[in-house]
C-alpha cells in the first residue's frame, strides 16, 4: 500500500488542447477474470439486464460522458441502479475491464474500490460519504500533458479489437463485496472534461485474513469530490492509492 503524498483533488480546466470532433464514445462493455468473460449492462438493452442473475454492472443508459466535476453521477455514471450479480475475484488475481473501439487518447485513466455495506452490493447506493480509495492509475508515459503519450492513447485500438485494461485487486483486502469503479478522464477537447465511469459489483474472495475492508482515511477520496474544473491540471499528481 502507498501513503497519499498529495492532497486527492485535481484540477482539469486550464489546459489547452486540440478540439476533436470524435461523438463515437463508450465505456467498460464486459470484464474478464482469467478466461472467465462477464457480460456488462447493455446501456441499449432492455430494463430486463437488472435482474439477471448474470448480469454484475450497474445500470447505465449512455455512452456519453459526463461533463461535471460535482455531478453526483460521476460515483457510478447514471443512474448507477444496484444489480444482482457479483464477479468472484480472488483477492491479488486481476480484474480486466474490455472496451471496444476506445477513441481517445489524452487524459488518466483509474480504477477505484469501496466495501459494501451490509446486507451487500445489491441494496448499496454510494453517497457523498462513501469512502473510495484508487487501485489503480494510468497517466502520462512520457511526454508532456499536451504533447505526451498518455497509457490511454496506447490503450486505444483503431481495429475495433477489443481494448483490455487489467488491474490488480488488492491482496490486502479483506474478503466480501465491493464495487470496482473504472473511470477514464478524457482531455482532448479545451475546458471541457469528459469522465466516462462504469460501477461493477465484485465478491473479493480468499482475502487476507485480519485485512481491510476500507483503508485508512489517508488514502481515501469521495466522489464528486476528488476533481475540480479549476486551476492547473494536476491528475497525474493524483497520487497515492492502494495496491
Ligand atoms: C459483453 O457485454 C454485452 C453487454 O454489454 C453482452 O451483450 C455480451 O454478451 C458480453 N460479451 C461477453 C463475451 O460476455
Ligand atoms: C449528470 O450527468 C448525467 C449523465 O450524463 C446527466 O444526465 C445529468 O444531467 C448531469 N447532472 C448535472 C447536475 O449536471
Ligand atoms: C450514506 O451511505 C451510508 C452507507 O450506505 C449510509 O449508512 C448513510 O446513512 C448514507 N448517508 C446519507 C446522508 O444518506
Ligand atoms: C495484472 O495487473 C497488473 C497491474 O496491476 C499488470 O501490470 C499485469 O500485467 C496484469 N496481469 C495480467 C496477466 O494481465
């Protein structure tokens, strides 16, 4: 585990960069565990998707992205409705979230968990006092934050092949439910920030024993909250986490 060394909040709006033009957006469809695939919520398919037994993402009912820093949406996209199904994860295996067709290239890209509370996953709601600490974050491999190579530029595939981001679950952490939040931030249009957020419902299984459900308050962020739209861009000084 890594200490927080920064205060958690970023700025995104002072930066200034190429306006692109791209409308084709998207999001986490589908996740794997090994060779095990699980199906996302289809944010096009029917309401039925809620109550599958099969079924792990949160309801959510567009590929755009979200444009506000307070939005209380940015927590699990919207409407971010509870669903049945979990993803048996061995605590310290990984977790793959699989987008298609990822168009864009500039901005952080990072993965946050938060315990459910009893009864569990299917009845939570987060709210402005959950406590989400980062698994995980991709910024700039090299380069400048206008000029550089950022991982989500790698991470984009021009084929239509899927793009897989895979990330570590704590092996620290205790057995039981959680929600996983992958969350991409996207820069390329000037001023204007796009967050595109997907919530999964896992079951973190074979935990450590005596491990933690929730981190110490040193490591954690509440969403919205975490960014702000003023100031410098600072989200490759997010640092800190949990791993
Ligand atoms: C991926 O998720 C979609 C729904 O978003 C589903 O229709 C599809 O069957 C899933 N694919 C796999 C291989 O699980
Ligand atoms: C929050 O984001 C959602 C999804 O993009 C959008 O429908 C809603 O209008 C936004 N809310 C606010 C207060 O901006
Ligand atoms: C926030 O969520 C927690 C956990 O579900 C709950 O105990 C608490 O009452 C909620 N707070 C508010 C203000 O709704
Ligand atoms: C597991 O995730 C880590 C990042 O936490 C990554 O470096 C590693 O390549 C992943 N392993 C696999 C098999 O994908």
């Amino acid at each position: 585990m890594q200490r927080v060394t920064a205060t958690a909040t970023a700025a995104v709006a002072a930066v200034f960069l190429l306006t692109s033009r791209a409308t084709a957006h998207g999001g986490a469809l589908n996740y794997t565990v090994g060779d095990t695939w699980y199906p996302g919520y289809d944010p096009y398919g029917p309401p039925t998707q809620l109550t599958s037994p099969s079924i792990p993402q949160r309801k959510w009912i567009t590929t755009n992205p979200i444009f506000e820093a307070t939005n209380a949406s940015l927590a699990c996209n919207a409407p971010g409705t509870p669903v049945l199904a979990l993803i048996p994860v061995p605590a310290g295996s990984n977790l793959t979230a699989v987008y298609y067709s990822w168009v864009h290239t500039v901005g952080p890209m990072l993965v946050w968990m938060t315990p459910c509370p009893s009864p569990g996953c299917s009845t939570f709601i987060p709210n402005a006092t959950t406590p989400w600490f980062k698994i995980a974050e991709r910024g700039l491999l090299s380069g400048t934050v206008v000029d550089g190579m950022w991982f989500q530029h790698e991470f984009s595939n021009w084929d239509g092949s899927p793009s897989l981001w895979s990330e570590r679950i704590p092996g620290a952490l205790a057995s039981g439910e959680y929600l996983v939040r992958h969350e991409i931030v996207s820069l390329h249009s000037a001023n204007r920030p796009q967050w595109y957020v997907e919530c999964v419902q896992v079951r973190v299984e074979g935990g450590e024993v005596g491990g933690v459900r929730v981190p110490g308050e040193e490591y954690l962020a509440r969403i919205p909250g975490v960014w702000s739209m003023d100031g410098e861009w600072h989200g490759v000084g997010l640092r800190g986490g949990m791993s």
